[in-house]
C-alpha cells in the first residue's frame, strides 16, 4: 500500500502532503520532527496529521500508525526542493523568429530517466518542473 501522506522539508520550511493532490499544507518544524519520531518509533499518527488530512484532503486517516502512513522524507544535505528537467531536448517547429537555431530531438533512454528520477528525490527534490515533449511531427505555421 502507498502511503496517505508525505512530509517533506521545503524551502524555509515543512510541508505536508497527500500524493496526487494539489493542495498541501505548511506544518511547524516541530510538527515535522514529531512524524519522524513517530514513524521510527511506530506509533500512531498524530491528532494534528489526523485532523490536518481531514481537513484539507477529507480523508480519515484515524487510528493509522504514522509509519506506512506517512512517508518522511529526511532533510537533503545539498538543500534541493525544487528541479526543472527539460525532457527532450528538440523542436521541430522551425520557427524563422526561433534564436535557438536548428535542434535535433534527443533525450534519455527509459532507464536513464528513471536513474535521473530516482537522483532528484535523494537530493530532496518535492517540486518538480517537466517541460519540453513537444510532438515530434507536424509544423508550427
């Protein structure tokens, strides 16, 4: 089973989360520590993280043991939270107005992406940006 929440430092500060949603919530360092104790320590998850995912995500997460439940994720030692990964690096528009001149697509092989993936969440990354995959036939008028 996935976990329910994550938390996660971010920037100045702690967030908690619930995969796959938009809305997230800021939570006191203190806050954070008590989920990681909480986790190593197998106990339930806390009143606060209860009523925190009810209120925010509408889901009931009473009783749970912080640790399955929450996914802790520790402080990066490079400080990253946020990456932007530009996923292939091509265009075939051809714009006349483009400065960029001509670019071949070219990119990562499966294998290498997943590596690439796996590297930005060791080093703490919470946010991330994905750009480029334009289509690889038709043109731009």
């Amino acid at each position: 089973m996935a976990h329910a929440l994550i938390a996660s430092p971010f920037l100045d500060g702690h967030l908690l989360l619930k995969p796959g949603a938009r809305a997230g919530a800021r939570i006191p360092a203190e806050h954070y520590e008590g989920l990681r104790q909480a986790a190593a320590d197998g106990e339930a998850l806390p009143t606060w993280a209860v009523q925190t995912a009810s209120d925010v995500w509408g889901i009931d997460l009473s009783g749970r043991p912080a640790q399955g439940t929450v996914l802790v994720r520790e402080p990066s030692p490079y400080g990253y939270c946020r990456a932007s990964w530009e996923i292939n690096l091509g265009c075939n528009f051809g714009c006349k107005h483009c400065y960029l001149g001509e670019r071949p697509f070219s990119g990562l092989a499966w294998e290498e992406k997943v590596r690439l993936l796996d590297i930005m969440r060791e080093a703490g990354v919470l946010w991330l940006q994905i750009t480029g995959g334009e289509p690889a036939s038709g043109h731009a008028s």
